[in-house]
C-alpha cells in the first residue's frame, strides 16, 4: 500500500510541473501541493508498517508498537529539527525506519517482564493497565536513548563529521559530491535536501557562466547545475533509469516486470522514489553498490567525454523533470551527439546494475516471507498485516500466489479436524488418535491440506499449528476420561522452534480436559537438522511435562539415522513410502532393516500407510505391535468416530453403563 502513496505523489508532481509548463499556474500550484502532501504521508506510513511488521513477527501488542513509534519518530523529528518546512510533517526516512525498529525492540523486552505480560487469559482491566505502562515505558526509554544519542553525537561525532566545504565547479570536490549524495540516499536520507547549497551556489555559477559565454564567448565550465541531472541522474539519483530498464527486458519475476512498467513513465521525468523503495535500493546492501558505483562512473565518463571534445559542455539551464535524451538535446542546443552519449550511459549503468539485479532477482524467486485472519481459522491479526507488507518490496512479493491462497481460503470454507485412529494389532484396539487438520469448503467438501506449503511460505506455520493444538485438546474434552484416549499432533519444525513453544503448549493443556499424558507431539527429521542442541532441550522439557514424542516419516527425508541414538523418542512413526515398496524383496528387507533400526531407541514402534491384508500380515510377522492405514479407519470427524461408536463421549458412556447396570 505504500508504494502506490509513492507512485500518488510523483504523478502529482509530474502533473504540476506540465501544468506550469503549459501556462495553468493554479493548476499547478494545486496539483503540486497534492502531491507535496502526499510525498509527505510516505515517511509516516513506512513508520507504521515497518513497526507493524516487526511486531507482528515478535508477536508484541501492535497498538503498542504503531502508537509509540509514531509518538517517537514525531517528537524526535520536532526535536532534531527535522520537520520539513513545506508541509508540517517528518520527513526523514532514516529516523522513520530507526525509531519504529528501536522502539519495537524496547516493547519487547519490556513484555517479557511478568508484569507487563498480555495474555487472552488476563481480564481486560490488567490487559488495559499493561499496555499503558508498556507504553509509558517504552516511550520514556527510547526517547531517553534518543535524547542521549543526541548529546553524544553533538559532543563527539558531529565535530569529526562536518561536511566538507565544496567547490561547485571542482572535478574533484563534484565527485564527491555525488558520492555524498549516493550514500544519503542509500540510507533514506533525501541528499538534495542535504546538500542544497551545493547545488544553490552551483546554479547561480552555471547562470553567470553561460550568460558569459553567450555574452563575451567565454568558456564554459565542464561542470554545470545539469551536468548532475542529465549525466548522473538520469531517472533520477543513480542514473536508476538503467535499473528499471534491466528490471523491465531482464527480470524474471513478474512482481518485478510489473514495478518496472508501473515506474517507468515516471523514471522518463527523473523520479525515482518508487524505484528506491519498491526494489528496494534504501537499505540494501547488494543494491547500494551499484547505485554509488553507476553515478560515479557516468561522472567520470561524461567529464572525460566533454573534457577531450567528444561531446559540448552544457549550454542551457534545463528543469532537472526533462527527460534523459530530450534532454541532452536541449541543453547543447541541438547537439545529436550528447543524446547518444546518455543512450551510451545508459546502457553502461545497465551492464553495471545487472549482475547485482540478477542476483536480487534470484533471491525473490523463492524468498520467504505474511495476518487479519478471522476466527473461522485461528485468533490471530497477522495474515493481512504481512500479506500487505509483502506487496511493499517486489523482492517480497514472490509470497503473492501464497497470500491469494490463503485469502482464498477465507472466503470460501474453514478448517476443520480429522482424527484417524491408531491401531493395536494384537488387541485390534484403538489406542490413540493422530489429528489431521483439513479444509471444508461451503457447499461440505472435504480438502485435504493442500494449503500447508502456502502457510509455511507466509511464515505461519506456528499460528497454524497452536490454532490445532487449541482446537484438537478443546474438541476432545468429551472424551478425556475414555480409556486409553490419546490424541497425537503433528507440529512443524518453524512451530516447535518458536520462543515460548513448551510454555504455550503447557498452558493450552493444563486448561483442557485432557492431561498431558493423553497428548503426542509428533516432530519429522527435518527439525532435527534444523537445530540439534534446541531440539533435544525442546523434547526433554516435553518429556519431563509427562508429554509424549514422537518421529514421525521416519525413513525419509534426511535420512538422519544418527539422531536415533541422540534422542529419546517415545514412538517413531516409519513413514508409508516404505510400505509401498513392500511388493519387492528389496523392499521388504529395506523395511525390516528400519525396523531393527528403530527397535535400538525401545521406542514404541508404529506403522503408517497400511491398507492391505498382505502389509499388515508382513508387519505383523516382524512384531510391530500398532498401525495406523485405510486398512483399520480412514481419518474421521470426532462425531463420526463416537457414531461409529470407535469412542464414547463421557455422556454416552453413562448411558451405556447405566444400560449394563
């Protein structure tokens, strides 16, 4: 949504300045404001959203974040001087960015205290006094470093870092100029606004110059108020034309075609702003080598070519709006050469920026990255909020078809839990449950979860599975007490990972009906690789809890063997890719060897997959004792399993033995 504010304010400019052009001064002078106005709003929602981000990833209060962040970042402004003097609002895209991350980073810290802790468990009173006073908190704290930073930097730094005093027509103090300007911008800082002496006493310089020359044939200087404008920023601050071009004949993600010829129109006019903060360029690391390294190099370059003769110095003041070729055209008067020169450029800045595009470009193809989901699905207010920050930066919006999915998902159905039973072979008892979550559409149809990938793409794996653990120990109230009743739930690696997983987990339980020992987490081999040392304290503080753990796949994947002797598993599941190969003698011997395998951990030992007389018999004839497979029971509704009578719900199970009785 930001970038479109963005897109807004540059055509509104854009709009004045033709106005202007074409004799409407009102027309001009309204439209311009508009888009002043609106140019204005984009510091102040990149507050909002990068704090709105950061709290949804560390889950903190986001009326906290949002109203604290805006607070600093308006109080800082006011204080550092740094409210712009054509519209009363901050206008400084660093300190944007730097008060809602620090100010986000200070709530969280604070939340952690037990005092301050917000929970759906606390009265709305508490929940209330705790977020004023992890606001005043906050507040008081981050205003203090900023404050404080403010003394050091005044005592310490700025006497070490004055800008250097620069000669406007020097070819060395023009190089660095540019540099300076480059490295503002890189870090959000408008560097035209910065340095606009420079540029000031250099236009009243270029003026005289050229009425000079006009006047009395003096020579013109090589270093002119355009130079800047028609050789090094060309699209703006960074020659960036050159970089829509290879994102717009070169990239191969779309989100990235589509910025391309969404900010094309506006590059042609030298405004980049969409540019900037739509690749991103700010704050990019790979991104900011070109863009100080391409400017450079066209100064040198076209300094060289009017230097030796091969192009003529710029003899007519320009509006920096013109665009690149017309441009160059205008201002030697006529010149054909120096329009082909800026084409020259161009295509230079493109071989420059297009190995570190390229490399962007990869990156999105498969970065990963998300919620105001209602309570059909889970309780939680992060789905639209990342969805939409993912629209902000193309190198984000690989995650779009993912986003579109799980709106989808929304609109059309809800999500619902299956229970497929786990069978004893020896007693043809039941003696658990694995829970399967799935999707329903409105008119009934039952989905299978074909939506996992999307969720783990958006980065929410672990709203998904705690909406099941809450869902699945709730549901099973009713049958808490049945004999051997146990429910076994399978929990992503990024969930089982996430700070405060075994105390959530604990407190969901301990409020149900269920006790900890009627409930499994099952973990896949990929959570192992993923993080050993973690993991095995995660599985220890389960265990201690009275919680069972279990590996579920077990067999493919990582093929992690060596973990089997690393970590005390209460069951390990062998996954059903292996009972389909039980039609060879490869296969059977491939599965016995998983089973002797398994049997070294004294871990319960239970087969998933079994459908036929022939793969129970085989099991049965090495001694695994529990099964799970379309053979015994197809996953089911809790209501289908009581009405199949599989289990009785504590009523009906008084009133079966009132009937024995």
């Amino acid at each position: 949504m930001a970038l479109p504010v963005s897109l807004i304010a540059t055509f509104c400019n854009l709009i004045a300045f033709l106005a202007a052009e074409g004799g409407y001064s009102s027309v001009s002078l309204t439209v311009g404001y508009v888009g002043q106005m609106t140019g204005h709003m984009f510091p102040i929602l990149l507050n909002i959203y990068l704090a709105t981000y950061v709290a949804s990833t560390r889950r903190l209060p986001k009326a906290a974040a949002i109203s604290c962040s805006l607070a600093v970042f308006f109080i800082v402004s006011q204080k550092w001087n740094l409210i712009s003097p054509v519209i009363p609002l901050p206008n400084n895209f660093a300190l944007s960015l730097l008060s809602a991350y620090i100010t986000c980073i200070v709530i969280g810290y604070i939340k952690q205290v037990r005092y301050f802790s917000l929970s759906d468990f606390n009265s709305v009173v508490d929940n209330s006094a705790n977020m004023i006073m992890i606001c005043i908190l906050s507040l008081g704290s981050v205003l203090s470093f900023f404050f404080i930073a403010e003394l050091f930097f005044e005592a310490y730094i700025l006497p070490l870092v004055q800008l250097p005093s620069l000669d406007p027509s020097s070819f060395y103090d023009g190089l660095l100029y540019e540099f300076i300007r480059g490295v503002l911008w890189s870090v959000g800082v408008n560097g035209h606004n910065v340095l606009h002496m420079f540029k000031t006493e250099l236009y009243d310089i270029t003026v005289a110059n050229m009425a000079d020359w006009h006047n009395f044939g003096t020579e013109l200087n090589i270093i002119s108020t355009n130079f800047y404008d028609f050789y090094t920023g060309m699209g703006g601050s960074g020659n960036t034309i050159s970089l829509v071009l290879c994102m717009l004949f070169f990239s191969k993600n779309k989100n990235y075609r589509m910025l391309a010829k969404a900010v094309l129109i506006l590059s042609l006019f030298n405004i980049n702003e969409p540019v900037l903060f739509g690749v991103p360029v700010i704050f990019n690391p790979i991104m900011i080598v070109p863009f100080l390294l391409v400017p450079l190099s066209s100064f040198l370059l076209a300094y060289g070519a009017t230097y030796i003769g091969l192009i003529p110095p710029l003899s007519v003041v320009q509006s920096w709006i013109v665009p690149p070729v017309i441009s160059g055209y205008l201002a030697t008067e006529g010149s054909l050469v120096t329009p082909l020169f800026q084409i020259a450029l161009i295509a230079f800045g493109m071989a420059l920026y297009y190995p570190f595009f390229r490399f962007m470009d990869k990156r999105s193809t498969g970065l990963d990255l998300s919620s105001i989901f209602n309570n059909r699905f889970f309780n939680d207010e992060e789905i639209q909020t990342r969805s939409r920050l993912t629209s902000f930066i193309p190198s984000l919006q690989s995650n779009l078809e993912a986003q579109k999915e799980v709106e989808s998902l929304q609109s059309n159905g809800s999500f619902v839990l299956h229970y497929q039973p786990q069978v004893d072979v020896n007693t043809q008892d039941v003696v658990g449950f694995e829970v399967l979550i799935r999707y329903q559409t409105k008119d009934g149809k039952i989905k299978p979860p074909y939506f996992l990938k999307s969720f783990s793409q958006l980065g929410l794996m672990p709203e998904l599975d705690f909406w099941v653990i809450d869902h699945a120990v709730k549901a099973a109230a009713p049958y808490a007490n049945s004999p051997g009743f146990c429910i076994s739930i399978n929990v992503s690696p990024e969930t089982v990972l996430t700070k405060g997983f075994v105390k959530s987990l604990k407190r969901i339980v301990a409020q149900s009906e269920l006790s900890f020992e009627q409930v499994e987490i099952e973990i896949t081999e990929e959570l192992l690789v993923k993080d050993e040392a973690k993991t095995a304290k995660i599985i220890n503080e389960l265990q201690a809890l009275g919680l069972s753990v279990a590996l579920d796949d077990f067999g493919t994947g990582y093929s992690s063997l060596a973990y089997l002797s690393r970590f005390d598993f209460d069951k390990i599941k062998i996954d059903r890719s292996l009972v389909l190969n039980l039609d060879t003698e490869r296969g059977k011997s491939l599965f016995g060897v998983v089973v002797q395998l398994s049997r070294i951990t004294n871990a319960q030992i239970l087969v998933e997959g079994i459908e036929t007389d022939k793969d129970l018999a085989f099991i049965a004839e090495l001694g695994v004792r529990y099964v799970q497979g379309y053979y015994y029971y197809r996953p089911m509704s809790l209501e289908a399993l009581e009405a199949d009578g599989i289990i009785l719900s504590s009523v009906n199970r008084v009133s079966s033995e009132g009937e024995l009785g």
